[in-house]
C-alpha cells in the first residue's frame, strides 16, 4: 500500500487534517474531520461496548479463570504532581536525545537511523528520517561524498540499516539534514512530560504536568472505586482518554503524536491468578482487532524478551502492525499488555520503587538533611490494599493492565482498510476505484441513500428512507451526479451500503441495496431498509 495516497485521501475526504494548518501546522497535533471523528468514536464505542458496558458479569468468558465485573471511570488530566514521581515519570520518563550543532535541531536518540558507508578510506554513519529511509541514505552519502548518481557503486557499504544508539562514536555520524559528520552532540535525556502552572501566581511551587498515561488515574481512584461501587476482586477498571507526550520527533502521520488518546483497562486480581489473567487478557485483546478487520499477516502478538520487561513486569505482550512506513519486517505497536504485579499500587501507598539486589521492590531510598535515609519521593500513606469479605485475606492486588491507543488503533485501520480494484463505471467500463473496506461496525457512515434522479417523486421517497435510518445510524444523502460517481464517493468514505430509489420504487416500494466490497445489488421493500441495514451492521 502506499502511505503518500492514504495521506492524500484523509485529508481529500475528511479524516484527518494537520492541526492549525491555515497557520502552517503544528507538529506532532492531528485534527479528525468529519469522517475521521466517526471512525475514532466506533473504534472508541466499540472497545467501551466490548470491554466494559457490554460484559455480563454472571457469565464466565472463554479462557476466564472466573467471573468478573467491570467499571469506567474518567480521571482529570492534571494530576496532583506526587502521582508522577511515585508512578515514576518524574524521573524515568525520559528519552535519550540528540542536538545537532549545524541544523539546531534534535533528535531522538533510538529514532535516528542509518548504515555505514566508505568510499576512499573515509567512513561514515549516513543517517536519513522518513519512510524511504534506504533511498534516502543511499541519496546523503552520494552527496556527502560528491559523486553523481552513475558512480554511487564506488560507495562500499557496511552492515545493515542499525539504530544511531548502537554508534559509539558519534564524531564519524552524519545527522539528518547536517551536510558534515560530527555535529552531533552526546545524548541526555529528555522528559517527555508536558509542564503546566496551576493556579494564578504562577510560581515552580504551582508547576504540574499534563497526564503522560491514563493508567494512574485509575490506581489512585483504586480505592474510592471499591468502595463505592462494592466490587469484588478481580475487577477491571477502564478509561478513555487524552494523553500527552512532548515526544522529540514526532512523525509517521499519526502514528507518533504529542497529543493522543488512549484507550485503557487496569485489572485487579489475586496474586496467585495473575499470571492466567495476564494470558486471558492478551489472547482476548488480539481476537477483538481481528474481529473488527486486522485479520491478516500484518497483525502479530509478540511476547517481550527478558531484557525489554520493566522492572516490575512479569510480562508483557504487544498486539503490533505492520505499518506500511515502517521499513519490511519491522512492526509498530498499537497495544502492550503487562503483568504489572502490585507495583503500581504498592508505589502510591509507599513511595517509588525499585528493585534491589535480590530482585524485589523495595522503596528507593536517599540520604536526608540528618544523615538518614527517607524515601525519595514518598507515598501517600493511603491504605491502598484490598480485603476479601469471604475470606477475610487481605492483599495488595495485582494488576494487569491491557493500554492501546486510539489513535494507532485508527491509524492501523485506515491502512487495512485502504484498497484499489476494478469496478464497472456508469457507462459499464471497467475502472480503477479506490475503496475504504472498514468492518461495518466501525465504518464512519453506515449507508448512504441515493435517489436515482432529481425528479418523478424519487428525492420524496429518498428523503423518507434516509430520515428512518438517520435515526439509528450515521447515513448521508445524496442527489448530486451521476449514480456511479457517487458510489465512488461512498466507497472512498468506506460505507458499506448504498440504497438507491429508482422508478421501479414507485412502482413496487422495492428498493436497491449495493454492497461496498463484493458490489452485490438486491432489491428489498423500503419498509424493511432499516431492518436490512441493522441486521448487516450489527450482526
């Protein structure tokens, strides 16, 4: 598939636009048009209705050790700065970055990418940033060297395309747009959270950050859930929500965004289940995209390594696609799944932690104004542990916690989704047309209603069919040109079904419905369209 003409079509037919563009953009911000937001809201509403309000709690689910509940809840943005430096991200959310002297401009340490590259004794680390990145290297060292495109043979080229992090000596790297090697500077790290003053006098004693994760609104509302709703252990609780991120190189359409939305389950359980929920979670979390259309090779769930698990995790697992920017063989991730065990609850109730050397969580302590040890950012003090009133055994509950975007989750869809194939034209020639084969389910526009011409009663009868399902479905209506092109306007907009009123309708109250994918025509009483078009959506 080719990125350049799915980016073409979004912004051609409203699903998503630079933010502030008329201003000439603002990096790493996407806004959703009018047919984007659609989409965002059914992947949204579809994760809500399948995950939370959906779910029947008598009913054990297929690979479930047991019943469970599940609750939402919508947490603030801002948070009360504590939370960040217990959870963490005070002090480790933060990415290596790297400035260039020559451009003033700075990269992310593990994002830049190149290959070596010599050519008479000279030996250089080319590097290049886009989705053509092998072209674009091969392209710099050219340049670089000042030989012209018949000579680029004479170039020896050594190893693979690597991460600059695995360049140790960064003298001999060209940066990104920098014309001379050795205008990088060593990497620092960069917190990624975004600063903000709460309150009107503005002082650093009024600073806090906009939220990095949805996820710790949830282990802070832990217990004031519990005891207002009386759930039982385990339960789930879920969120959606904005997050934010001052990412150093946002890129990628939406893939890598300042500002995105996150769509997220912590779920709490017994210790001695965690590891069964952990895999119940990640096999039911997989099934749902590929229930909802990323059925094919470009879907995998790939389970971490020792060396990737963060300190607390006894596992994690990403749901990844295979994103057509990316380079061949290379994935990106639209879920992570992690056994997070009781750190995070364990950290608001003690302060932050970290794991000694025998490999168990325990408080980071530094020395106090006294000589003696306190903890470096201290808990809250809160009771955060749960008691079971069957039992009466009390424990700090494990947690698993199944976060996916939004956003990549939209982004993964339109890229599945996107295809070119034949269709017959109005005159019945055989055409090229380009076709959005979104699920039903989540597709921004379930039916559009046609009638065949402006006149003979045909816009009344239209109007009438497209006004019973408008108020059940996103439906559009439309009388201008010929039939054919708009069909070409649905299919681009991905609607699954298009009715079309016809002088036969006058006749019999028979309608046609067309299907998006397999262009299929039947006829169907216009009394029974919303029916139809119900039972094809819902299922």
């Amino acid at each position: 598939m080719d990125m350049d003409k799915l980016v073409a079509l979004c912004r051609r037919r409203g699903f998503l636009f630079q933010s502030s563009e008329i201003y000439g953009g603002l990096n790493g911000f996407w806004d959703y048009g009018p047919l984007g937001v659609e989409l965002k809201r059914n992947i949204k509403d579809a994760w809500w209705r399948d995950m939370i309000s959906g779910h029947n709690e008598l009913v054990k689910p297929a690979g479930a050790p047991t019943t469970y509940e599940m609750v939402g809840l919508d947490a603030s943005i801002i948070m009360h700065p504590q939370v960040w430096k217990c959870s963490g991200h005070f002090d480790l959310f933060c990415d290596m970055m790297v400035d260039c002297r020559e451009t003033k401009h700075r990269y992310r340490y593990d994002q830049v990418r190149g290959r070596w590259a010599e050519y008479q004794g000279l030996k250089v680390f080319v590097t290049a940033l886009g989705e053509n990145e092998a072209q674009d290297i091969e392209q710099r060292a050219q340049k670089l060297f000042k030989l012209r495109a018949k000579e680029a043979d004479k170039i020896t080229w050594h190893g693979e395309i690597i991460s600059l992090a695995k360049v140790e000596d960064l003298s001999k790297a060209l940066a990104p747009e920098a014309t001379e090697p050795g205008t990088l500077t060593a990497p620092r790290e960069f917190n990624l959270m975004f600063k903000t003053i709460v309150g009107a006098m503005g002082g650093e004693e009024d600073a806090a950050f906009l939220r990095p994760e949805t996820a710790q609104g949830i282990f802070v509302n832990f217990k004031n859930v519990c005891d207002s709703t009386r759930v039982r252990v385990p339960f789930g609780i879920a969120q959606v929500g904005k997050s934010f991120r001052n990412e150093i190189t946002p890129r990628n359409f939406t893939f890598r965004s300042r500002e995105f939305e996150q769509m997220e389950i912590e779920f709490f359980c017994h210790p001695t289940t965690s590891r069964k929920w952990y895999e119940y979670w990640r096999d039911r979390r997989m099934k749902w995209y590929t229930d909802l259309g990323l059925a094919g090779e470009r879907l995998r769930l790939r389970e971490h390594d020792k060396d990737e698990l963060s300190h607390y995790s006894v596992g994690t697992a990403d749901i990844e696609y295979a994103f057509p920017f990316l380079s061949a063989g290379e994935y990106g991730e639209l879920e992570g799944i992690a056994h997070r065990g009781d750190f995070d609850l364990r950290s608001h109730m003690e302060g932050k932690l970290v794991k000694n050397a025998e490999g168990c969580l325990e408080v980071e302590m530094v020395d106090g104004a006294d000589g003696k040890k306190v903890a470096k950012h201290r808990g809250s003090g809160r009771d955060l542990t749960y008691r079971d009133d069957l039992t009466n055994e009390r424990f700090t509950p494990h947690v698993i916690e199944p976060s996916a975007g939004a956003d990549r989750g939209t982004l993964a869809f339109l890229c599945e989704a996107y295809h070119e194939d034949q269709a017959p034209d109005d005159k019945g020639d055989m055409q090229t047309r380009t076709v959005m084969k979104f699920s039903p389910r989540i597709a921004p526009v379930k039916a559009a209603v046609f009638p065949l011409v402006k006149k003979d009663g045909m816009p009344e009868a239209a109007k009438e069919i497209y006004t019973a399902l408008k108020k059940r479905f996103v439906t559009f209506y439309d009388e201008k040109g010929a039939v054919g092109r708009r069909y070409r306007r649905q299919d681009e907009a991905g609607t699954p079904y298009c009715i079309t009123v016809d002088g036969q309708t006058l006749q019999d109250g028979t309608v046609t419905i067309r299907d998006r994918d397999s262009l299929e025509q039947w006829r169907i009483k216009s009394a029974d369209v919303v029916e139809e078009i119900a039972k094809k959506v819902e299922g």
